[in-house]
C-alpha cells in the first residue's frame, strides 16, 4: 500500500530542553495512527509539525507525493491539505455549527456540503446553534465535520476524547470508528489513553520524552513489547492501579488505625 | 438554655443572614438611595421636556440643528479615529515583532493620566504664532509660520489623543485572550492569511472594538475643556455659555435633554454589547505568533508609534514642564496676583484631595446596599437607576444639582456639599460597578463553607468577605476619587466663591494666558492621577470634562 505520510529524522528542538526526535515513521493510506505516550512525550508536537504549525529544525515530512517541510521546501499549514481536530475543538465562537463547519469550503459547493456533513456526524437539526451553546459531545462532532468538509487528505485528532464525560467516550469512539472507515481518510490520532489507542487504531506509535519507542499493530506491541518503556506503559497500568488502590485503602484505614 | 453569647451571635447571624425584615429595610434603603442619585438626572430631563414649545421651536431654529450637527460631527470623527489608532497600536504592541514594545506599550496608554483639557491647552500653547515652538525657533534663529490648532481639526486630534487609549488598552486585553488555535483551526481548512483578519481575527475583536469606541463616543458627548478650548463649539459649551453667561436654565435644561438622550442612547448600546463575545475561555496557553516587521515596515510603525507618544505625553508633559521653568526663570509682577506661591498650591491642592475624596467615599458607602442587594438577591432593577448620573456629562450634573438643590434644599447651593454631591451622582455608576465585581467574586457558597467549618458570622465578615472585597472597593474608590479630582466644568459652575481646586486654578490661568502660572497645577494633576495607569486594565475610567 503507498504511503500517505511519510516522516524521516524528524527533529524539533524547544527552548525548554525539550527536543523531539529524530523520529521517522510512514502511514499508509487510510490507515489510522493511533500515537500514544505519557503526558509531555511530544505527541501534540508532532501533529503539528504535520499540520505545519511548528517548523522542524531538520528531517523530512512528506504528505502524499508531496515534500511539505525539509530544509529546502517549505508548505504552509492552509495549502497541506492536512484537517486537525483541536484538543479543546477551537470551534470559533462568533459562527454558528453551519458556518463553523462551512468555513473553510469554496463558496459553490458550501450549502451542500454543510448540509451532508452535518447529517453525516447527526447534527442536523443544529445549524443555528452557536457552540457555547452545545455540549461537549456535539462540539465535537463540529469540530470534526469542520475538519473533514474542507476535503483534507490527513485528518490529524488531537486527544480526541479527553474532554468528554467518560459515559460518552466508548459512544464517541464507537462513532468516529465507524466514521473514519467509511470515509477512507488517513488518520493520526494522539491518546494518552492506551485502551483508546487499541480499540481504534490499525497501528499504534508509542512515544516517550520526545523518541519513538515502537510503532506496530496493538496485538504486537503488547505481546512483544520492544522495549521495557513499552512493557511497562502497555502491560502494567492494571498492575500500577491495584497497587495504588491498596494504597489508598491503606491511607482511609490509617485514622483508625491509630485510634 | 442557650446563653447571651449565643443568643447575641444568631441575632447578628439573622441581620447579616437577612431575613424577611431585614431584607425589607434593606430594599427601602435602596429604593431611597436610587432614587436619590437619580433625581437629578430625572428633574433635567423633566425641565427640559416641559420647558415650553416656545423655547423648543426657538431653539429649533436658532440653534438645535447646527449643534446636532457639529456634535455628532465631532463624535462620529473622534469615534473612527480612535478605533483606527487605537486598534492599530495594539495589534502593532500584541502582534509585531517590533524592537521596544515593552516600553511602548505602557506609554501609549500614558494620556489616560492627563485629563483632557490639560492635552488640549498644553498643545493649544505648543503651536500657533508666538506658542512654544515658535519660540524654540526663534532660539535658532529660524522663523516659520506655526499653524493654529483652533477648530474642528485641533478638536479632532486632541480628543482623538484623549480617547483612543480607551480603545488601545481593551483591544490590547482582546487580543491577548484570543485564543491562538482559532487562527491555527483557520489555516488548517485552508484560509489565507488576509481572510483570517477578516473572517476570525476581526470578529473576535469586535466587542473589544466596540466597546472601546463607545467610551470613545460618551466621553466626545460629555468633553467640555478640550472643546472649549479649542474654540469648537457642541452642545456641552453652548449648555455652559447658557449657564455662566445668563444663567438661564430653561434653555439650557431643553439642549440638555437632547444631550442627555444621545448620551443614554450611547449607554444603552455599551450595556448591551458588555460582556458579549466573552462566553468563550482561551483553551490554549500557547502564545499568539508574532508578525515578523522587516526593512521600511518596521522603521516607519516604529516612527509611527513615537509620534503616537510624542503628541500624547511628551509633548504635553514636556510643555507643562518649559512653562514651570519659564515661571521660576522669570518671575512676573503678576505672579503675587495669580497665587503661584507653594502655599496657595498647597491650598488648592487640600481643596482637591477633600472633596474627591469625601466624594469617593461618600459615593462607596451609597453604593454598598445597592450592590449588596444586586448581587445576592439578583436585584438589579434600582441599581440600573441609580446609574442615571453618568449619562449626565459635567457641564450638566451642575446644571441637574443646581435644579435639585435650588428646589428642595437651598442652603446648600453653593457649598462644597453641592460640589460632593455633584461628583457622586456623577461617579455613581463607577463606585457601584467595582463594588458589585467585589461583591460577585464572594458567592455565598463560600460564605456557608466558612460557616460550616465553624466560623462565626461576624468570623465570615472579617475573615473572608472583606479581604476579598477589598481590592474591587480601593480600585474604585481610586477611580471616583480621580474622576472627581479631575472634573472641571462641573466644579467651575457649583464651587463656593473662594473654593479654587487644582482644574480650576489651571484652567482660569489657562483661559488668561498666563501658562506659566498653570504649569504647576497641571503637573500637580498629572502625579496625582499617575495611579490611574495601574488600574487601566478596569476601564470603568470616566474622565472629568
């Protein structure tokens, strides 16, 4: 299967020490990417080096046949082709959910296509509502026909469900899934949520302190962990739970004990 | 049995608790208090409604329609050019990469600490044949003709130097909240630059913009000093004219009411759009990009920006400073006559700082019922009233407490009580806009836990409702003490014989041409008012005319 994005020594420094990579990794077309890893590994990072909000220092990122950022070429984020589904959703709050999702569609075909995503996502009856005036769940799915009515060949989801009540999240998912499938689009999607990243993603990349430690399908990366980073993120959360609920029991049990 | 201790703490507990009663007498005490504060503003507007259809359609013909016009002339001109300036500073100070930002971005805001009329003479006495820097000319032995600045032109620039920090300091608080990943959003679907202005950036701001503007509009509608002084002519100088020349209040009372609906209409706009556009946070603490400025761009807003503090602060600052000097080098026979000695500045000065503060805090103590009774019991009704007095400008509230003292308590025409009472209607809304912010920043959830915790009533009071009250009271005690310190037209017309303040020493040696003679006062002004810069960020700044 050809490649859809293509990512080679990427490198990208920061004032604060922070340095992520060099990091290569290629998805496929219509595959969806799930990037996982502890909370400051890198993962918004390198979605918006992809998305080209942040310039890398050096390395390569190719989207489709197209060179987008290296030391020589340079594309900006409105000509990548590339939609990104914000993290807090970054609706503008001055449009209603039609013109939020219309804004960035050519003027012939926006009254048709405003119309079939917001049936497609099941917001049909919200096209004058502002987003302040949405819940979380539905602002999100603003946030992702947003994204997918300018026709991008990436899509690129920041924490997708990281703002949504837990009782809405495996709904979410179970609809993104069936979404993402039908629309054929390839996708990275970052999670510090493991079992998110294993319920969605054909592959998953796990990241740490700004390298990749291992980038395969879930059954893999959890059979044979490559490292002992990944063994230890994957395999034992379960393990690091129980321990820290015995903790806890033992922390509400210590008033009487000492009574 | 419970025993006196207790029974002396529940009874405390059920006055502050507020029962029934206690929330009865509180409303009569509000109700009393709005209507008192508002009783000005509604016995001008009466008087100017039944002032008769003969001097209405005199006044129709003689005079009505060319102040309309040049007013609103004025304001629409004032209104643009501080949107445009203002607006342009602050995305040049929040979104540029230009060299000296951090020392220019608190300057440009600097004429928020001269009053209006201080600008606006001090540049009257810079330009013109024979002004400042003609003289400074003549030292290099150049001589140009210097241009006059009376007119609607020299208005326009004055009042537009006056007002569009308004603008500039709420534009450059928009701008910083705007959230980054909007734009980003923006550019992910494709959208150039220029559209992003236009469709995001712009949009966002436009509360922010609006708002700025509509102080803007308020304060143009409610100047007297700068106009008068140079020598364009609205509704403000002609009410004054009426008042000081022939004290003739009918006509004066009906220009009024045409004042008084503009301004209303201007107030009810800035209530509305307050607030709007603000049901979003900033999600994202990433700072907003800056716009790299290369080669001539960088060098002509920079050059643009120095102007910008130049004709705002140097000039005026400078040129009250030359006068100083000019005063001490060469002292005048005249001198003795005009007071200039420390001890009637220090005069003058007690004058100021006594009754702006006996106003500001007279205004705070008035205004604490009303918010009391508009926070906790989401009564907002009588608060709104009471707010009348700041669509009154100076020139008008003396006019109002004139009316209102003459028919109910004559005595004290004339007294610096009328010039108190004068600054609190006039402030009112100042005083009861910080102490309701104070008041909603303690819900009484917080109250009940200090209570559940075991703190008493009075233990709440002392411990958590003051402390966190505090702040919002000393910024707007500062405000109204600094608003009343620096009203002009309102002090000139309702002083006592005798009781001369800071504005009023300044402005009548002013008028006479003796510049020097007034520098010490302006500069005296300009210190005083120096706190205002740090509580720019409150803008319910209202300045005296």
């Amino acid at each position: 299967m050809a490649h859809e994005i293509v990512i080679e020594n990427l490198l990208k420094r920061f004032s604060d020490d922070f340095t992520l990579g060099p990091l290569s990794l290629a998805v496929s077309q219509s595959e969806l990417l799930g990037v996982i890893g502890p909370s400051g590994s890198g993962k918004t990072t390198l979605l918006r080096l992809i998305a080209g909000f942040e310039r890398p220092d050096s390395g390569r990122i190719v989207i489709g046949s197209r060179t987008v950022a290296d030391a020589i070429h340079w594309v900006e984020p409105e000509d990548r082709g590339v939609g990104m589904v914000f993290q807090e959703y970054a609706l503008f709050p001055h449009l209603t959910v039609a013109e939020n999702i219309a804004f960035g569609v050519p003027k012939p075909v926006r009254a048709q296509r405003v119309r079939e995503l917001m049936e497609l996502v099941g917001l049909a009856g919200f096209a004058g509502r502002y987003p302040h005036e949405l819940s979380g769940g539905e602002q999100q799915r603003v946030a992702i026909a947003r994204a997918l009515a300018a026709a991008p060949n990436v899509l690129l989801l920041d924490e997708p469900f990281s703002h949504l009540d837990a009782d809405l999240r495996p709904k979410m998912r179970a609809f993104l899934k069936v979404l993402l499938q039908r629309l054929g689009c390839t996708t990275i999607f970052v999670t510090h949520d493991q079992e998110e990243a294993f319920e969605l993603a054909d592959r998953v990349a796990v990241l740490n302190a700004g390298r990749l430690e291992q980038i395969d399908v879930p059954e893999r990366l959890y059979r044979e962990p490559a490292t002992r980073f990944v063994a230890e993120f994957i395999g034992r959360p379960c393990a690091v739970c129980r321990r820290l609920m015995r903790a806890a029991d033992l922390f509400c049990a210590l008033p009487q004990l000492l009574i | 049995m419970a025993s006196s201790r207790t029974l002396v703490r529940r009874a405390w507990a059920r006055w502050v608790g507020l029962g029934s009663i206690q929330r009865a007498v509180l409303s009569l005490i509000v109700l009393g208090v709005a209507w008192a504060i508002a009783l000005p503003f509604i016995i001008t507007l009466w008087r100017g409604i039944t002032a008769g259809t003969e001097i209405w359609s005199s006044l129709w013909h003689a005079r009505l329609v060319p102040l309309l016009v040049s007013t609103l002339l004025l304001t629409g001109a004032v209104t643009v050019g501080a949107l445009v300036l203002g607006g342009s500073l602050a995305w040049l100070i929040e979104r540029t990469d230009l060299p000296g930002r951090r020392w220019l971005g608190p300057m440009l805001a600097a004429p928020l600490v001269m009053p209006c009329y201080v600008i606006a003479i001090w540049h009257v006495s810079f330009w013109g044949p024979g002004g400042v820097l003609s003289r400074l000319l003549e030292l290099f032995g150049v001589s140009v003709h210097v241009p006059t600045l009376y007119g609607f032109f020299g208005a326009w620039l004055i009042l537009v130097i006056g007002t569009y920090p308004y603008v500039y300091m709420l534009t450059r608080a928009a701008l910083r909240s705007l959230d980054v990943q909007l734009e980003e959003a923006a550019r992910s679907l494709g959208v150039r630059r220029w559209h992003i202005v236009t469709r995001v950036t712009l949009p966002l701001l436009a509360p922010a913009l609006a708002a700025g503007g509509l102080l803007a509009a308020v304060y143009v509608l409610s100047d007297y000093g700068a106009v008068a002084t140079l020598r364009y002519e609205t509704f403000t100088t002609a009410i004054y004219k009426q008042l000081a020349g022939r004290y003739d209040q009918a006509p004066a009372a009906a220009m009024s009411t045409v004042l008084i609906a503009l301004t209303v209409l201007l107030l009810v706009a800035q209530q509305r759009l307050w607030g709007r556009g603000r049901h979003y946070y900033k999600a994202s603490p990433r700072p907003l990009p800056l716009v790299p400025l290369r080669s001539w761009k960088r060098w002509a807003a920079l050059g643009f920006l120095v102007l910008c503090v130049i004709l705002g602060v140097l000039l005026p600052g400078g040129v009250s400073l030359y006068w100083l000097l000019e005063g001490v080098v060469h002292p005048q026979p005249m001198a003795a006559f005009w007071g200039t000695s420390l001890a009637d500045l220090g005069s003058y000065a007690w004058n100021s700082l006594v009754s702006a503060s006996a106003a500001a805090t007279g205004a705070l103590f008035l205004a604490w019922p009303l918010a009391y009774r508009a926070v906790r019991y989401n009564a907002r009704g009588l608060a709104r009233l009471s707010q009348a007095g700041q669509a009154l400008p100076g020139v008008l509230i003396a006019l109002a407490i004139a009316l209102v003292l003459h028919r109910f308590v004559p005595f004290l025409y004339f007294t610096v009580w009328a010039l108190i009472i004068a600054y609190i209607v006039r402030f009112f809304a100042v005083a009861l806009q910080a102490t309701e912010a104070g008041l909603a920043r303690v819900p009484v959830r917080l109250e009940e836990a200090a209570r559940s915790l075991g703190c008493s009533s009075v233990g709440v009071w002392w411990r958590l409702t003051l402390p966190l009250v505090r702040p919002s009271l000393i910024a707007g005690w500062t405000l109204v003490f600094l608003n009343a310190l620096r009203e002009l037209p309102a002090t000139l017309l309702l002083r006592p014989p005798g009781f001369d303040t800071l504005p009023v020493r300044f402005w009548i040696a002013a008028g006479e041409g003796f510049y020097a003679q007034a520098a010490a006062p302006a500069l005296l002004l300009m210190v005083l008012s120096l706190p205002l810069f740090f509580l720019g960020h409150q803008l319910e700044v209202h300045r005296g005319t």
